[in-house]
C-alpha cells in the first residue's frame, strides 16, 4: 500500500489540472508546462499510488473510480496547503492562491461576478474560479471555497455567514400590461399566464405580503416554465407573462421601464443570501476578504 511519502505531492497539482481541463494538452497550457512533462507527472504518479488513473484518448482523458476518489482529495489538500501557506503571508496583506466561488447563475452574473473582479484587482496574485448553477453544490466533493446560498438554508454542518437579503416582486412587461391590464388585487394574478422557475419546490405557488402585514397565497396555472432564473427574466421581458422574479434581478429593469412591477405594495417575505463555507475549517484570508467585497459591493451592513 502506498503512503504519502511514496508520493511527489507536487504532482498532485498536475493530476487535478487535467481532471479540470479535460486533457493533457489543456492542462499543460494552464499549468505553463509542456505536455510531455504532464504526461510524464500523470505515469509517475500512477506508479507511485498503485493505481490507474486516468483513461486517456487521442483528444481527451477520463477518469476511473480510483481516479475521482483521488482527485476529490487531491483539491482538498491543495486547498488546505495554500490555506497554510495563506495564514504564513496574511502579515503581508497579499492573497494568492486559487478562490473556488459556488452560485446561482443570475446572482453570479449580476452581483458575485463584480465583487470578484473588484477583489482580483485589489489581489492580482489570486486566482478566481466562479462555477454558476442553479443546483445545490457539494462544497466539499467539487472543492469549492465558498458557496453563495439565495433563500433558505437547509440544515447543513457548513458555517453561514449572512450576505443580504432580498424579495420577489411581481412584474410584466409593458406590452403584457397593456394587453391584459394591471391586476387590482393578488387572486387577479390568477387569470393572467404565468412564468415560473421550474426548479423552485413550488414552482406555481408564490406567498406575497403587503406593507400592512396582509398575506396572501397565490397559485397560479401551469404556464411557461425555466430552470434558470435568466430565462425566466427573458421570457417576462419577451412579453410571456407574470412572473415573481428577485429585486435584485429586475432592479434595473423596473428602474428603466423595460418591466413594470405589479402590485407594488406586494412582494414575497424577505429571505436571505448566505455565504457558506465549510465548518470544520477556520475561513481563510481568501474566502474572509471574499465575503467583505460581496457586503461592499452590495452596500449591506449585517449585524
């Protein structure tokens, strides 16, 4: 059985290189290396563990079992190294490494995306990854530093640290409203077609509340469904219907006429946006200066 002295763990780098970058080619041309010594690293490091790898092709590789099992810990342990290396540097003010951030595709784009730029900027030695998905990550098994959580928070072991907050408000186009009319009162919207975001738990269910603590539950008819909360957006301002879409995605569009909000006195209850990261380890400088520029750039003091 191998140990982790039979191992250059400098090719563990390597190894997760090509498992990302899906070839030996690309990885070579990420890691600055030639791609004879890539290949060199990948057989070495397949004889050092005992175990095959990697399945390689004349365009791409893949993985076996063995391989992702490795891999999963491979990207733990970089990230635990360059954490260490991290806390021996933080005198210095510098941040390097590499920041693996987790969010919602239309969170990403519009607010995580500048923060992360404005951090790079202030941080040129740090390397950025932002992966975008509208499903729930697993931090841990896709080594990712930091998870931006929109809504509730499912029971989890993971430290939160509270971003903002947000609500849903009720918009339509300007060509849909001169159609169909403004709705009066939320049981109006009920009539009207709807578009919703198909990987929501109650996609054609919207809980609203007005400013004088009134409730309202709004089920609405099967009508145009997305998986992403972008194309839900397109297809409102494509004139396809109502919709209960974040302030922070149609702000600017209410702001420009290019939408109308519905019902302005209504809106779903506040939830919040979280930062999540794994608990068992103290944050590190990355993820803590991450977490400041996100606040920043939102303009959101939390207690």
């Amino acid at each position: 059985m191998a140990s982790a002295s039979d191992v250059n763990l400098n090719r563990l780098a390597v190894f997760v290189a090509v498992i990302e970058a899906g070839s030996l080619t690309a990885a070579a041309e990420r890691l600055g290396i030639a791609k004879t010594m890539v290949s060199t690293h990948m057989q070495r490091l397949e004889a050092e563990v005992g175990a095959s790898l990697l399945v390689r092709t004349t365009r791409r590789v893949s993985v076996t079992e063995a391989g992702r099992a490795f891999y999963e810990a491979s990207r733990q342990i970089i990230s635990i190294a360059d954490e260490a290396l991290q806390v021996v540097e933080e005198g210095g003010g510098t941040l390097r490494g590499t920041l693996r951030v987790a969010t919602p595709i239309d969170y990403g784009a519009m607010v995580v995306a500048p923060a992360l730029v404005a951090l790079r900027q202030a941080h040129p030695e740090l390397s950025i990854e932002l992966v975008s998905n509208d499903r729930v990550v697993n931090l841990l098994a896709e080594g990712v530093d930091v998870a931006i959580r929109v809504g509730r928070l499912a029971d989890s072991s993971h430290r939160a640290v509270k971003i903002s907050s947000y609500v849903r408000w009720v918009v339509a186009s300007p060509a849909f409203v001169a159609a169909w009319g403004k709705p009066a009162t939320p049981a109006a919207l009920t009539g009207m077609p709807f578009v919703g975001m198909a990987v929501l738990p109650k996609p054609l269910t919207m809980p609203l509340e007005n400013s004088r603590g009134r409730k309202q539950t709004v089920r609405f008819a099967p009508g145009f469904l997305a998986d992403t909360a972008p194309a839900c957006r397109a297809a409102v301002l494509a004139g396809g219907g109502v919709a209960c879409l974040t302030n922070f995605s149609v702000g600017e569009d209410v702001a420009a006429g290019r939408l109308i909000r519905l019902l302005p006195d209504w809106a779903s209850p506040p939830a919040g946006i979280h930062a999540l990261f794994p608990s068992a380890r103290y944050p590190s400088a990355k993820v803590r200066a991450f977490v400041d520029a996100l606040r920043a750039h939102v303009g959101t003091e939390v207690a």
